[in-house]
C-alpha cells in the first residue's frame, strides 16, 4: 500500500468522521480521560517513588545505621517507687565496631537531646545533634558559611556549635549568626557555622527539618561535639509523674556505619548484629539498612505502577466498548453507503481498511487530547497539592500505543460486520 492510497484512506475517514463531528467528539471523550488517567496517575506514582526513594538515597546506600530501641518490657513499674531503666546503644559498642568491622570506612556516633536555644529575647525547641567531626561524610552536609566540628573541638569539649540554616534564620533573624553566643540549659555556645539542612541524612534521629515544622514542633538543628554533650547534658533523663520518677539512661541514639561499597553492606550487616546479640540482653536496638529499602522501593515502584497502570487501563476499556458501539450504529446508518462501495468494484478489504482507519483516527486523536489533558494534570497536582508528580517518555509512549492499539482492536468486528454484509442487500436498505 503505498503513500497516495494511504493518504485517500485517511482523508476518506476524516472526512466521515467531520460530518458527524460532534458525534466523533463525544465518542473519543473515553479515549481522552482514559489517557488523561493513564498518564496523570503513572506521573503522580513515579513522583511519589521518586520522593522515596531520594529520601532513602540520603542515607546513604553504603551506609548500616543502628537505632537505639527501648524495649517494651522496660517500662517503669507503676507505684511510688523508681528504678533506672538504662538501655540502648553505648560508647563502647562504637568501639567495638571500631575494632572488629575491616570494611568499616567511618563509624559515627549520634547523640539527640530536645532542648530550648536562647538568643537575647527569642527562644526556639531545637533538636541538639552531638556528634563527630567526620558527621558530614556519612550526612553529605553543605556548609553554607564557617565550618564544622574540628578534632580540637571534640578533644577538648570545646563550647561551640553549628546550626543549620533554617534555625539560624528564626533564632537571630538579621544578626550574623557567626560568633553569636546560644544559650542551651544554663550554658553558652559559641556558633562556628551555619550548614544547609537540605541533604542532611534522615534517620530517626536526624530528619531533615523544614521551616514548616517550626509552629508543631522543633525549629532546627544544633551540632555540638558529641564530648561536650555528654559532660554538660549527661546521660540520665529524669520524668515526674504522677506515680513517681522514670529515670533513663541512654547513652547514644544512633550509630550510622559507612562501609566501602554496597557488596559489603549485608555482610557487615550480619556482623553488626552477632556483635550486639552478644553484649546486649534485650532487643534495645534497630539495624535499618538503606541498600535494602532501596530495593524494596524499587519493588514497591512496580507495583505501584502496575496496580495503577492497570486502573487506568480500564478506563480506556471502557472507552474502546464505546467506540465499537458507535462504530457499530455507524455501519446501520451506512450500509447502503457498502452497498454502493461494492457494486462499484471495492472489495471486502477496501471496506474493512475504511472503517478500520475512521476507528483508529478516533482512537489517535483522543489519545493526542489525552496526552496533553494528561501532562496539565500532574502539573496542577505539584502546584496546588504541593506533591511532586514525574511525567516520563515511557508513559507516554505506553497511553499513546494503548489508545492505538485499542482503536485496532476494537474496530475489527464493525469492520468487518461492515465487508461481510450482501451487496444486493444493502442496496435495498433505506
């Protein structure tokens, strides 16, 4: 078949279809909200994947991080009477992963503590974050202005801190915050820096905060050497309630282990957690591994995007049902337009490609409107619902060839209803 006749058919099939226009439009609606559908709800799926698994990357794919649990059978004992539950992660489990763990390219310990920072007349809830000086290798932090902890910070439980930059914006407004004195629990800290919380690590410990969260709950983050800490704040959390006092010690909250490479992971996964079974008696602590909710994320991806996929599929089989029922009455209101085809000479195969090429011309261009309805809903969705929403090649071409294929399949059987009616017969339909 070569390029003219093509174009004859093609022209031949819009021509019907724009003598009854509006009959095409209404027809081609279920092929526009079933592409709509495929392409918005793949692009609101990719999105929300996307999102996290970027917040599953910024743990790091090489790193193991280990979570201070408490466990449910220590709670305190009602009465007037207390006791100290003492649990957790501790300084010497850090050294033994220092000694025992070759693949081990950095070991660093985390301490958290809520408190109030002072400045003049202003006071926040922030999340006080003691740690190491190698913290940014493993926490991939962006240090806006200053610096970080040093090694003579952390030796010599030096007085300073750094803050990230949504704190440093509520807590001292239009003051530099650089050599600016905080004031944490009675004690003052001297601010070396100012880092960007955007591609700080989250873990349990150290989610990354946005300003949003400031009037819930803590407005920011303040790094102090994790030395420091634990002379000024010490380990003992003291709770009055009504039947007595729940004392808590707890000595760090986390240990994030940064190995080599992602071969390594679930080996010194397994390391990590003989070394703990065997020096803690209770179940006081989580191994979360990002490597394998990465691949659980991509699992849960496609899934997702399957179960979504196939939603929106229905709609355009809907869609198809409509249009052989159209194309169906359409063979009615024509069949002494086939008779008169074929008394002309046209034969079976001129009828079914004619009717064949109305049906996907309808198809393609409800899939073409569905496209472009398709991308605009994905961008009101990350405008106005604040989510984000990702439109790939591969689900456009995937709506585009489904609204295709659809138009083929559905309009055989009116074609072919159409070339297989008697000639002689269809001359004396009126």
């Amino acid at each position: 078949m070569n390029w003219f006749r093509i174009k004859s058919i093609l022209k031949l099939g819009g021509k019907s279809l724009w003598m009854h226009r509006l009959r095409s439009m209404l027809t081609t609606l279920g092929i526009i909200f079933g592409v709509c559908s495929v392409v918005a709800m793949l692009a609101i799926g990719e999105g929300a994947s996307r999102q996290a698994q970027q917040q599953i990357e910024r743990l790091g794919s090489t790193n193991l991080i280990i979570n201070t649990v408490k466990p449910p059978d220590e709670q305190v004992a009602s009465g007037t009477t207390s006791r100290m539950n003492e649990y957790g992660l501790t300084y010497t489990d850090a050294e033994r992963f220092y000694a025992t763990l070759p693949t081990a390219q950095v070991i660093v310990p985390l301490r958290q503590i809520s408190q109030e920072a002072w400045y003049r007349n202003r006071k926040l809830a922030i999340e006080v974050i003691g740690t190491v000086p190698w913290y940014p290798e493993i926490a991939s932090l962006h240090i806006l202005r200053g610096r970080f902890l040093t090694a003579m910070d952390m030796n010599y439980q030096q007085a300073v801190c750094v803050v990230d930059r949504h704190l440093a914006k509520q807590l001292f407004v239009f003051d530099d915050p650089i050599g600016q004195d905080i004031k944490i629990k009675g004690d003052y800290y001297r601010v070396v820096g100012v880092v960007s919380a955007a591609a700080e690590s989250a873990g349990p410990a150290d989610q990354p905060v946005s300003s949003s969260s400031a009037a819930g709950g803590v407005a920011g983050r303040i790094y102090i050497p994790i030395t420091t800490v634990k002379i000024r704040f010490g380990e003992i959390k003291i709770q009055m309630g009504g039947s007595g006092a729940q004392i808590e010690k707890v000595q760090l909250q986390q240990i994030t282990v940064k190995v080599q490479s992602s071969d390594q992971v679930l080996v010194t996964r397994e390391i990590i957690s003989r070394l703990l079974s065997k020096f803690h008696k209770k179940q006081d602590y989580q191994i979360v591994v990002p490597l394998e909710l990465l691949r659980e994320a991509a699992r849960t991806k496609r899934i997702f995007s399957i179960v979504l996929g196939s939603i929106a599929a229905i709609s355009l089989l809907v869609g198809g049902i409509g249009i052989m029922n159209i194309m169906l009455a359409t063979v009615n209101e024509r069949t002494r337009e086939i008779g008169i085809r074929r008394a002309l000479g046209a034969r079976k195969k001129d009828i079914i490609v004619q009717f064949l090429s109305e049906t996907v011309l309808l198809t393609l261009m409800g899939g073409v409107l569905g496209i472009v309805l398709g991308s605009i809903i994905p961008y009101l969705v990350t405008y106005f619902g604040d989510m984000p929403t990702v439109i790939t090649g591969s689900s456009l071409i995937l709506a585009f060839g489904i609204s295709g294929a659809i138009g083929i399949a559905f309009g055989l059987y009116p074609a072919y209803r159409a070339a297989n009616m008697d000639p002689i017969e269809s001359l004396r339909h009126e």
